[in-house]
C-alpha cells in the first residue's frame, strides 16, 4: 500500500484501525488517476471483538471499489485464509486481483505461489512492500482493468450552479444539529428528489434562489447506524463527501479543545483545496471571550487564514444564516478569472514593494509575468527565469496576496513557478 501510493502513509496494522492517520488516498500510475482505499488489514486470522466491526468496513470498502486487491502473507499458507472471506471475494462481481506479499527471501517461494494459486483467485501477483518488486506489474494491470471499465462515478452537477456543501468535523461538535437547523429554516425549500450516491443520502435544498446540495456525510443522518462504525469509515466517507463539495462547512465545538483530529479533517479540507467556513459550534453555552476563541481557532488551523470563521449553535440555529451567506461568494471566487491587465498590474505592484531576493548559488531572479492558468480550485503561474532562484517568501508573499488583493477568501489556491524556456 505504501509502495503503491508512492509516498509513505502513516498505516500501523493495528487492528483497530483507529490511530491510523489515513486509510485512503488518491494516486496516479501511467495517467489513471485513482484512489486507494487501505481496508486495515483483513483480520483474517484475528479473533478479537472488533473483528465484525472490521469485516463491515471491509463490505463497504469492497462495495465501494472498482477493483479489489486481496493482500496476503506469502510467509503463511492458503488454510490461513478464512473461508468466509474467500467467499466474500469470490462473490462479488467485479475485478478482483490476488497480492502475495513478502516473499522476497524464501526458499519455497514458488511452492507458496502454487499453494495461493490454489485459492482461485485470479490474476495472482507475487510483490514486496519492502523492495518495491512486482508493484509494478499490479498496477499496470489495475490500471488497464480500470480504464477498460466504464470512467468512474463522480458527481456530474446537472446544473452548474447547484453548490456542493458537506458539514465536516469530527464526531459530537454538533454536524447533524447544524445540518437539522439549516434544514428547517423557514427559507430553505428541501427538493423531494433524493440524491442518488451510493452510501449517502444528499439533500438538495434552495435558499434565496440559489440551489445547494448538502452532502451527506458517514450518515449524518442516520445516526444510530454511523454510531456502530468506527473511525475508518467515517474516515473514507469525510474524504469522499470533501472530495465531493465545492465548499466545506469546517465544524469545531465552542467549548472543547481543539485536538489533533479536527487538525487533520481540516487539513484534509486544505489538501483537497477545497473552499471553507469555519463554524465554531455551540456558542450557546460558550461563556468565554469570542475574540479569545477566534485567536486559539487561528492558532490551530493556521493554513486556513483565508476562511471566514462564525460562531454558530445548531441548537438554536444563531449564525448559521451568516455562515450560508458565506457559501455563494466563496464558490464564485473558486470559479472568477483575473483578467490580464489587472494581473499585470498586480504582479508590478508587488514587485516595488517586495522584489524576490539573491539567494545564495542562485541566478539573479527574474519574474516576468503572472497567469491565470485555472479555476476552481484557482491556480496561477508565475513565469520567471529560474524556479529555483525565486525564494519560498517571495512565492508565499505572491501567493498570499493574491487571495487578499485579489480577493480569493474562502479557497485554497495555487501558484506555481514556470521557468521561461521550460515547458
Ligand atoms: P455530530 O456527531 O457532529 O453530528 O454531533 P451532533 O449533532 O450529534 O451533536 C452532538 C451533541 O452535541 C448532541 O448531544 C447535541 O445535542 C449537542 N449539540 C450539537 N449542537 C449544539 C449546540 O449548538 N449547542 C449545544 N448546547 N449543544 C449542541
């Protein structure tokens, strides 16, 4: 798995599953784009109490895939490989692709081959996570099944201007309150047309004529089912609901303290570069100073500097009319083109006041020009002579002043570096 994604995931193979930084991520091998989806170790041999809570992730993550890999330990033999499992690969209708794993230094490698070759699994690839070997050859295959299949399920927005929203956070901070409250606004009209993903269920509602689509996040809605799973599906499903949206409703609780785990769901948001509104929730029962509140919320999420921050109770629905406001012009913002003249101008603005310094064994550096290259989420390019002799300031200091200057609050955007005579 780590191989594969070719950078190093934090997975321990506890069996929990649940101090595993991410269980999922997106990757690309010979121009497919995917994402792998780690399912915490089968537990196949593992008898312990968690075991039925795993082997439901496990339905849902090989409900979910396009294609399955079954990994095992090449070091063990084919009767370690439960029948119930076996089964279950056996009788789902769609690619599935047979792993042996560590077989670098055995003597009996081949016996082992012939041995998980009699569990009918086809096609069988024998690959080391350590030294890399036959992850190649897995991916070619993945690839080329991949894109003989149909293109993967993303959500087509019939309507352009439909806003894609998901209420993000770690459990308890009050999602499904806020998302009850914003329901039964007296402006909002809910679309009896139910959404049609797969595991969640999105709301399609409009407020003040503009359309939105709530998307429904680890079951939002149906709390005593999402009660019964454990850190790794919501886990997947917050990934795919960020994935999914246009803009995130990033919820922390008022009166708890922010943890490592409301770090990561917003780190996430950023990463995905997505657009997001910080709703510090509950603020109903929070006695303290706000200004104090909005300084430890900086603090902790200092990447999101650009996103608008609303002290907001689910229970009593206070501010969450504000925090909807918010959506509109952060989703135009992700979707505005700069016009050149005025990135012109900017760019000869910013060079008087700050020009990128000499650094040390550098070219002189120049900047010629600065591009709109995309939207939403927005990138720029900056054309210079040499990438490497423009400092990181001056790139953050571009970078950061585009959003205030040009008016980017709300969204991540990108600016890259060109060097003139590069493609
Ligand atoms: P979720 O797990 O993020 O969906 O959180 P819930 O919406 O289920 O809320 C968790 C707990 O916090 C419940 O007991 C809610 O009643 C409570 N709660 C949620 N929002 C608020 C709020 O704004 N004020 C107060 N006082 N309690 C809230």
């Amino acid at each position: 798995m780590n191989k594969i994604a070719g950078q190093r995931l934090a997975v321990t193979s506890d069996v929990a599953g649940t101090t595993r930084d991410r269980q999922y991520i997106d990757t690309s091998w010979n121009g497919l784009d995917f994402t792998l989806v780690d399912t915490a170790g089968l537990s196949l041999v593992n008898k312990d109490e968690l075991e039925h809570s795993l082997n439901k992730q496990i339905d849902i993550a090989l409900q979910e895939a396009d294609i399955v890999v079954l990994v095992v330990d090449g070091r063990l033999n084919r009767l370690t490989v439960e029948q119930s499992t076996l089964q279950k690969f056996r009788k789902i209708s769609k690619p599935v692709v047979l792993a042996v794993n560590k077989l670098e230094s055995l003597a009996t490698r081949e016996e082992k081959l012939v041995d998980f070759q009699s569990l009918g699994i086809k096609p069988m690839f024998p690959v080391s996570s350590i030294n890399g070997r036959g992850i190649g050859d897995l991916l070619d295959y993945i690839v080329e099944t991949l894109s003989k299949a149909k293109a993967p399920v993303e959500r087509q927005p019939e309507n352009e201007d439909k806003i894609a929203v998901s209420i993000i956070g770690k459990p308890n901070v009050g999602k499904s309150s806020i998302f009850n409250a914003i329901m039964k606004e007296e402006r909002v009209v809910v679309s009896p047309v139910a959404g049609t993903t797969r595991t969640a269920i999105d709301s399609d509602i409009t407020i003040d004529g503009q359309e939105y689509v709530f998307i429904d996040t680890a079951g939002l809605k149906k709390k005593e089912y999402r009660q019964e799973q454990p850190d790794i599906f919501s886990g997947f499903q917050t990934f795919k609901s960020i994935r999914r949206s246009d803009v995130c409703f990033l919820v922390i609780d008022s009166v708890e303290e922010i943890t490592k785990q409301d770090q990561r769901v917003a780190q996430e948001i950023f990463d995905q570069e997505k657009g997001c509104i910080i709703l510090a929730n509950k603020v109903d029962i929070y006695k303290g100073d706000k200004e104090k509140l909005r300084d430890y919320i900086s603090l902790h999420f200092p990447f999101l500097w650009l996103s608008p921050l609303f002290f907001v109770s689910g229970k009593t629905g206070d501010g969450l009319d504000e925090a909807i406001n918010a959506i509109k012009p952060i989703y135009e913002r992700r979707h505005k083109v700069i016009p050149e003249e005025i990135l012109k101008e900017f760019l000869a603005k910013k060079m008087k006041i700050n020009p990128p310094k000499l650094l040390r064994d550098q070219k002189t550096p120049k900047v010629f020009a600065l591009k709109q290259v995309d939207t939403n989420p927005p990138m720029f390019q900056l054309l210079v002579n040499h990438p490497a002799a423009i400092s990181t300031q001056f790139r953050k200091f571009v970078e950061n002043s585009i959003v205030k200057d040009l008016d980017f609050w709300g969204t991540p955007i990108t600016l890259k570096l060109k060097g003139k005579n590069k493609t």
